[in-house]
C-alpha cells in the first residue's frame, strides 16, 4: 500500500510517499509525475521520508522521466530515503542519475541552484 | 529446512509473499539490510512471473519454497505459466531504459546483482526458478 500526497511550497512541488511502492502500486507515483507535468511545475522534490520499501517499478518511474524532465529543464530531488531503500538505488547506481538530497533542505538548496 | 507458501498469479498477492520472506529471513536472523534486497529479489520474480508468464490470471498458481542450509538461502519458484528463463534476458543499459522513457527492465538487473546464482528448468508441466544466495 502506498500513499501519495502532493503540496506546493513557494515554486517547489513536493511529492511525498508514505509506504511501499511495488509492482501493484507503481501506478499512483506514475499518476503523482503525471500530474506534475500537466501542471507545468519546473521543480519537484520527492520526499521519500516515509518509503519503506521500492520495487523496481518505483524506480522505473523515476527513471522513465529523467529524459523528459531533461528535455523540458524540469529539475527533480528525490529527499530523505531510508537506508535500506538507498541501498537499492546504489544497487542500479542510480545516484548517477537522479539528484539525491539527505533532507528537505538539501533538496530545496539543489533545487534552487 | 524448508517453508513454502503459494500465492495466485494477481499483483494483490506482492504484499503477502514479501511478508512471508520477511518473516522467514528474520526468523533465521537474516541482517535486515540483507533481507531487505533478498526481499525484494523475490518480489521481482514474483512480479515477473504474474504479469508477463501468467498474465495475471488469478487462477494461476506460484509455489515459492525457501530452504535454509548453513552457508545458503534457496529460493525455489515453480509456476505453469509461460517459460520466463531469466538468463536469457539481456538487461538493457541505464541510458537505454533512460532514452527509451521505458518503464520496465530494472528488475532482472536487480535479481541478477543482488542473488548468487540464478538457475532455470522444466519439469513435467511445471516451470522451476532457483535463485541461491550466499550468506554467512
């Protein structure tokens, strides 16, 4: 089970997960990216503070926007993830990929740089 | 030692099958950054065994049978769906999936990285996956 709330802060849009998110819940990240677009929000944090567990059809979300977000200069942070969670990302190296905040601070920084 | 449980082809059934190993790995005091990715490789066979063998057919079945031995955990899959061998799947690169904006691929790559050997055979009618990790 996952949940997924959305909140706009200042010119940032945050995404924050609460639970897991497998190969059956993938689909509501995909809608909360989704969603992200429609609204044409140029900076999104993903507040991954609360994720306990990440299959890989959470990280193929992730992965399957990079090309768009690149292409339409969308900056994204994915922020505070749990240890055994983060193992998995450096499993696929994704850190290459995505930028990573240790906390909401952080992502705002990067996302304001 | 050995546990079994049997689960039907629906991606509802994720849940209940990383549960089971969970409780399992733990019950052998598997470390949990460990049985976090043992967990996870298990998920990702599951997952590609309802979706893309058993076309998420409810009625269809998944046998997973764990059997600790001092220095292994085997994992033992069997299914009667379509024949999904998994080292015969080329895992595409990162900047591949990237350009592709494709969604699916991660998570054979995942098995592979994160499980010690991976093995795949018929039976009779059934389809059987072993993964075997290395602990201790």
């Amino acid at each position: 089970m996952v949940n997924i709330e959305t909140e706009k802060k200042e010119d940032i849009h945050f995404i924050r997960v609460t639970g897991d998110i497998d190969a059956g819940s993938s689909i509501h990240l995909d809608n909360a990216f989704k969603e992200g677009l429609e609204t044409g929000e140029s900076k999104i944090a993903v507040d991954l503070r609360e994720l306990v567990y990440i299959s890989s059809a959470g990280l193929g979300v992730f992965v399957s926007y990079l090309d768009e977000f690149e292409l339409k200069k969308i900056k994204l942070v994915l922020f505070g993830i749990q240890e055994a969670v983060r193992q998995v990302f450096d499993i696929l190296g994704l850190e290459k990929l995505i930028d990573i905040a240790e906390n909401e601070e952080g992502a705002i920084a990067k996302l304001n740089e | 030692m050995s546990k079994s449980i049997v689960i039907a082809c629906s991606k509802d059934e994720l849940t209940r099958i990383r549960q089971f190993v969970a409780d399992q790995l733990d019950h052998h005091n598997i470390p949990d950054l460990q049985a976090h990715k043992l967990v996870l490789a298990v998920d990702e066979v599951c997952a590609n065994l309802i979706i893309h063998a058993n076309y998420c057919d409810p009625t269809n079945k998944i046998e997973l049978d764990l059997q600790f031995n001092p220095k292994q955990i085997i994992f033992t899959f069997r299914d009667k769906g379509d024949r999904f061998d998994i080292n015969q799947y080329d895992s595409p690169s990162m900047d591949e999936l990237v350009s592709s904006r494709r969604q699916g691929g991660l998570g054979l790559l995942l098995v592979k990285r994160i499980m010690d050997k991976i093995e795949f055979s018929t039976e009779k009618n059934y389809n059987i996956c072993t993964l075997v990790k290395t602990i201790g």
